[in-house]
C-alpha cells in the first residue's frame, strides 16, 4: 500500500512543480530603449501580460539530471501488509513463491494542468530619471488527478483459498485512505482562479552617457497572493505567503546603430513568516496526519541576466536573453525537528532559462505623428533548458504596453 501511496504523493509534487515557478517579473522601460531607460516626467504606462506555459514532462533533480514524470505501481504482498487483519492472515498462508507473484493489480497515476496568468502593471515618471510601477498576477489553475488500474491482479494465487474477505485495492480505498486517515480533502479535480502576490518597485537611472547607462530599481514584493490550503493535497499557492524586499542593479551598451547589450542581477531577499503546515515524519512518504506552527524561512535568490538586442527596424527588435538563478536552501523551525529536515530537503535550486523576444512599438510613428498612440506589443518564448531541482517547460508570453 506505501508504493501506491507513494505514487500518489509523487504526482501531487509535480503539479506544485508547475506553479512554483510560474513566475515572471514585468519591465516597464519603454518599447524599444534601453534596460536602462526610465519613462520621461508625467509620462504614464499601462502594461498587460499574458502567458502560458507547455505540457510539463519532467524535472531537473539534484543531481541536475533530467527525469520524465512517469509514475506507476505494483500493488504486491508487500504493498498491502497491514491493511487488515485478513490480509495479513492469507499473506501469512502463501508460500515464498506464491507471496512473490502475489498482486492485486497495476496501477497508474497521471496529472494535467491548465495553467495561465495574466497580470496588469502601472508605472508613472516621477522625474525624467524616476520611474515608480506596481503589477500584480491573477492566475487561473486547474488540476485533474487521474488514477486508474491498468491490469487487474489475481483474486488467488496457487491455491484454493478464494479472498472474499480481502478488501479490493481501488480508487475508493485510496480515497479513503487519504480522508478518513490522512484528513485531507478528497482527491481528484480542483481548479481555482485567484490574484498572485504584488510587486512595487522604484526605478532610478543612475547615468546616462551617449551610448551607454546605468540603473537600479529597489522594491518589495507583498503577499498579497493566494495561500496553500495544507488539507488539499493537490491545492498549490499562488504566492509564498511573505514579504520579499529586492534590489536590481544593471546597465547596457549600444554596440552599433542595430546591436545592444544589456545586463542586469536581482537580489531578494525573503522575510521569515510563521504558518500552519503538515509535519511529515517520514521522507520517503511525506504525506501525514499531523499539524503543527512552523516559522519558515524561504531561500533568498539572485538571478542574473544577459541579454542581447537587435533592431530590425524603427519599429521591430528582436531579442535573445539568458537568465540563471540561484535560490538557497529553505529553513523550518517547527516542534518537529525530523519534519523541519524532510522539509528543507532538495530546496536549493538552480534554474538556467532561454528567451526569445520580439517586439514592434508605434513609438517612431506616434512622433512623426503617424500614429495617435505610443504602444508596444511583445511576443516571447522561453525554455528552462538546464537546473536543480526544478522543473523543465516552455513558456509563451504576449504583452500589451500603453504609454500616455
């Protein structure tokens, strides 16, 4: 019965995969500058983003080896000790060769997600130089949890004794497992739309020089997303459920009339919050009854950023940028010091990630006054194609920005 509980716990961890790193920071420069460009004095923007991610096939371990999610078990005699009295009353009869042929089946276990967010940002040029923005995500999630037997098992196995009393091992007995002896709520469909967490952030142009700048943009991030119901297994958070404070240094070059370059490096750092949470007692099947307070201490990251821009055109750029982050282990402090260790366990990832934009702006044409309106219109896609601990997927992008 571990195995199969295990089974299902490992298809839990790969849809929470998948919104844990559903994140994306919007930039407010304007279409078409440089990273280091801010929005003139009284100038004002209005940005909308909509993205998408891909079927999610696998993850990176912490070895940094990529693995498929491919998740099934065999429930043997080994799987089913304990279950009931009776079980392990015929268990006990079967000879060595009957008890290893023993089988009540193979099952399989599968998720599929539906997955989007869209996010709406403002900034506001205080001066020609100071550049305030907010945006916040809404997300839109939806987990179907599918476990089915693929062979059925054999009622008897080399003998006469027919298991009329043996409970039979399917979906009604998982369930039941989970929600009369774990407390969790039942398994299978949940979907739920809700806003992610707020970011606020300054940003000041430090220098501009002919053909280069420099900026850095200070803020903080509030937990204004929706938070993880510890009694649904297959509920993922919206947001970490803290504070972040971050602070962005950066800066570009124009190397010619088409090529740039520009890079630039976040810090944040997250703030300790306390909160109710499951304290596992058991690292291989982390799934438990018990409840306890636990203060949590979510890795601080830093990713770094390259990106090169080409200018096809007054009003298209193309761009190719390359992202690494780093996010350190996790820290829990709980009454459970083993569940504090199972928890903190394989949080430290590394994420290397590919991106290609294109962008085309009215900007040129609105100043020939050729166009009523500035705006800019971005496509993009993006690949984790390497990391720890993390999951691989793609990721498509469409963004609106409005400037008046």
């Amino acid at each position: 019965m571990l195995n199969f509980l295990k089974l299902t716990q490992k298809i839990m961890d790969i849809m929470k995969f998948i919104l844990t790193f559903f994140t994306y920071i919007l930039y407010l420069n304007i279409s078409n500058a440089a990273y280091y460009d801010t929005l003139p004095a009284g100038v004002r923007n209005i940005t909308y983003r909509y993205i998408q991610t891909g079927e999610i096939t696998g993850s990176y371990g912490s070895s940094g080896n990529f693995k498929g999610y491919n998740v099934n078990a065999n429930i043997n005699a080994d799987s089913i000790k304990g279950v009931n009295a009776a079980v392990d009353t015929y268990l006990g009869t079967l000879s060595a060769t009957d008890y290893a042929n023993f089988s009540f089946g193979t099952f399989q276990g599968s998720a599929t997600s539906k997955v989007s967010a869209q996010a709406i940002g403002a900034g506001y040029g205080v001066t020609n130089r100071l550049t305030v923005y907010g945006f916040v995500p809404f997300y839109s999630a939806q987990v179907d949890l599918k476990i089915e037997r693929t062979q059925k098992g054999r009622n008897n196995v080399g003998t006469a004794i027919q298991l009329e009393n043996l409970p039979d091992v399917d979906v009604r007995l998982i369930q039941s497992l989970f929600v009369n002896y774990y407390h969790y709520q039942p398994l299978g469909r949940w979907k739920a739309t809700d806003f992610g967490d707020t970011e606020l952030g300054m940003m000041y142009q430090l220098k501009k020089w002919s053909n280069a700048g420099a900026l850095i943009n200070i803020g903080t991030v509030a937990p204004t997303g929706r938070k993880d119901n510890p009694d649904i297994l297959q509920d993922i958070a919206f947001g970490d459920g803290q504070w972040d404070a971050f602070f962005e240094w950066g800066g570009g070059i124009i190397l010619s009339s088409n090529w740039s370059l520009d890079n630039w490096t976040r810090y944040t750092y997250q703030f300790p919050y306390s909160t109710t949470i499951r304290t596992p007692d058991s690292s291989t099947f982390p799934v438990t009854a018990n409840e306890g307070l636990a203060q949590i201490k979510l890795g601080n990251k830093a990713q770094t950023n390259l990106q090169a821009n080409y200018k096809l055109s007054e009003e298209w750029t193309t761009s190719l940028t390359y992202s690494f982050e780093y996010i350190e282990p996790s820290d829990y402090k709980s009454s459970d010091p083993i569940a504090d260790t199972i928890l903190e366990a394989d949080t430290e990832k590394i994420t290397h990630t590919g991106r290609l934009n294109l962008g085309y702006s009215t900007l040129s044409l609105y100043q020939q006054k050729k166009f009523f309106v500035p705006v800019s219109f971005n496509l993009a896609v993006q690949s984790i194609f390497a990391g720890k601990n993390v999951p691989k997927y793609e990721r498509a992008d469409f963004e609106i920005r409005l400037f008046f």
